[in-house]
C-alpha cells in the first residue's frame, strides 16, 4: 500500500503526465522497495519513493527519459 505521500505525488505527477498528452501505461509498486513506478509515453519512467521523496522544487518524484 503506498503512503499518502506517494498516492498524494503519484496524483500530481499523473495529472501532469496526461496534461502533457502523455499516456500512462503502468503503475505499479516495487516489491523489494515499496517505491511506485508509473511508466507514461513511450520513454517517461516517473519513481516516487518509499521513504516519502521530497525534492526542493513544488513537485516531488524523480524522473529518467529513456527507458
């Protein structure tokens, strides 16, 4: 079960993927780490941490282009 902070950042980080027509393929939580992964367009792969990832800018999560 993620954290309200993940379910809180997996929500904004959605609602930004779709506002840039970016279609969400999968999220799914990792097993070993309790991180969520959603994978969106053809080469986005968006990680929100576990331990409640916080960042300096407004958005939290992490990003890799190229899968």
């Amino acid at each position: 079960m993620p954290t309200p902070e993940q379910m809180r950042t997996c929500f904004v980080l959605g609602y930004w993927a779709t506002k840039m027509y970016l279609p969400i393929y999968l999220i799914r939580i990792d097993e070993r780490t309790k991180d969520v992964v959603i994978l969106a367009g053809e080469e986005t792969e968006i990680l929100t941490e576990y331990g409640g990832f916080k960042s300096p800018g407004s958005i939290t999560g992490k990003f890799w282009v190229g899968v």
